[in-house]
C-alpha cells in the first residue's frame, strides 16, 4: 500500500534535481555570452580609442604648416642716398644734388630716386643725362614662398623686360660682377623726337632685394652721341654701390662680391605686398629730356 506512494515521491524528487540541472545548465551558457560580450566590447573600445587617437595624430601632423624660411633682409636704405655724391657727380653732373624721391606707400618694401642733368653748352649743343635707381624687397611668406626666390624670379623678369623694349636697337646683356648674388647689364639704343639715346639697365639681385639702375644719355642740339662704354661702366659702378647700401642697411658688412652679400640673422615678417610693383625698365625707356633740353642759349 505504501510502496506506490513511496515510488511517486522518490518520481516527483527526481524530476526536481533534473529541473535544476536544466536551469543551471541554461544559465552557463547567458553567463558565457555575457562575459564574451562584455570582452569584447572592451576590446573594442580600446581599438576604438587608438584608432582616434592615430587619426587624431595624423590630421595634426597633416594640417601642420611647412616651415618657410625668413628673408634675410627686413628694410631698405633711402633711396636717394644709395649712390654716393661722388658717383652721382660722374653720372649726373648737373643735377647730383637734386634728386626726387618717388611716391611709396612702403618704404620698407619699395623706393625709388631720380636724377636729371642737362649740360646746355649753347651753340655748341647739349649732353643730357638721367639716372633712376629702383629697390624692391620680398618677404617669406606661407602662401607666396621664401623672398630670395621671389626676389629672383622678379629679377629674371626685369632683365628680360630690358632686353625686349619696344623701338631697342643694338641690344647687348652681360652678366655683372661683384654686384650681389646675381646681376645684369643690359644697354641699347633708342631713337626719339629730342636725339639718339643710349639706355643702360643693370638689374642686380642681393638676397631678397632687387636694384635696378637705369641710366640713358644723349647728345642734343647736334652735340656727340656718349659712349655706350662709358655709360654702362658708370651704371655697373651705380648699382655696386646701391647694392652696397642695402647690405649695409641691413647690417651686414657691405660685401658685395662673388656670391653675394653676407646675410644678417633671419626673423619671419612675411608679406605678399611687395611683389606688385612697376617695371623702371619700362619707365626708363619713356625717360625724356625736359622741353627746353633742345633749345640753345
């Protein structure tokens, strides 16, 4: 009688411990899943973090600008004083003490000086002289680039502007020397209303400053033609000294032969202004004497 009951308890605890070891072994399973998501979750944001922080890293280092090396020289001399009286007596006799400094609204980055001198011999006609001196100097920039280069493209530029003027007969260029890092004569003659002149332009580079010395002459009134010898020695020697002056400006030494002036220690004041700026090659060939120049006492 008791024996079926018996068996149905001993059943119903059976069932009991299997229930359990059911749940358990459902619930390793949710433990093991919740562990691997857990890792691999901070797996992931571990790789996440470095992969921010390279790309962090490399928009820096791309975004970083180039560094671009200082102009050696910050300011110009006075333009009217560039050439000594000396040379100025030899160039421009008449009118060495009465130069007229041009218009610049930069005076640390452009100037210019002319000189007129009209010898009236009466009778015996006229010897009509006149001498600009033109200085332009580039700053570094990020955008635009170092001022040496820019100073030397401009530089290739006049030299090629002098050696095609319109109306130029004769042309002839020679390279300079001891006038800056590089540097360019480059005489002709022009025909005009007033006489035959003798035009003479020397453009000459030091660091990041162009000079460019034009210097024309003619005999009026029937008086002789000058020697284009002797005005393109005279021009040379205008611009050695010019030269001279801006290294001297800068504080460097003067020294303007071979290779170029000594440099002065570099410090970035970068600029675009200065690359815009007139030709004097194309101003020296409309350079004319004054009305009166070829009329006689």
């Amino acid at each position: 009688m008791h024996q079926p009951a018996q068996r149905d308890r001993q059943t119903h605890q059976r069932a009991k411990r299997l229930h359990r070891v059911l749940v358990c072994a459902a619930a390793v399973p949710v433990m093991l899943i919740a562990a691997g998501c857990s890792s691999d979750s901070g797996s992931d944001g571990g790789s996440a973090k470095d992969t921010a922080g390279l790309g962090a890293t490399t928009s820096a280092d791309a975004t970083a600008a180039p560094t671009v090396q200082a102009a050696a020289y910050k300011k110009l001399p006075e333009p009217c004083a560039v050439v000594s009286k000396k040379t100025l007596t030899e160039l421009v006799p008449e009118g060495a003490k009465s130069g007229k400094e041009g218009t610049s609204t930069d005076t640390a980055s452009r100037g210019s000086c002319s000189w007129t001198s009209l010898d009236n011999n009466g009778v015996k006609g006229s010897q009509f002289r006149w001498l600009n001196v033109s200085l332009l100097r580039f700053d570094s920039s990020q955008t635009q680039g170092e001022g040496d280069k820019l100073a030397a493209a401009y530089y290739a530029k006049q030299v090629q502007e002098a050696r095609s003027v319109t109306g130029a007969k004769n042309t002839k260029s020679e390279p300079v020397a001891g006038a800056g890092d590089e540097a360019t004569a480059v005489r002709y003659d022009l025909k005009k209303k007033e006489g035959a002149f003798k035009q003479q332009t020397v453009v000459a580079r030091v660091e990041n400053v162009v000079v460019t010395i034009d210097y024309n002459g003619a005999g009026l009134a029937g008086d002789k033609t000058p020697s284009a010898d002797t005005l393109t020695k005279a021009a040379e020697k205008a611009v050695k000294e010019a030269v001279a002056a801006v290294s001297s400006a800068n504080g460097s030494g003067g020294d303007t032969s071979g290779g170029g002036s000594p440099s002065p220690s570099r410090s970035a004041s970068p600029s675009a202004s200065s690359s815009k700026s007139a030709s004097p090659s194309k101003s020296a060939s409309k350079a004319a004497p004054s009305a009166s120049a070829s009329k006689k006492s």
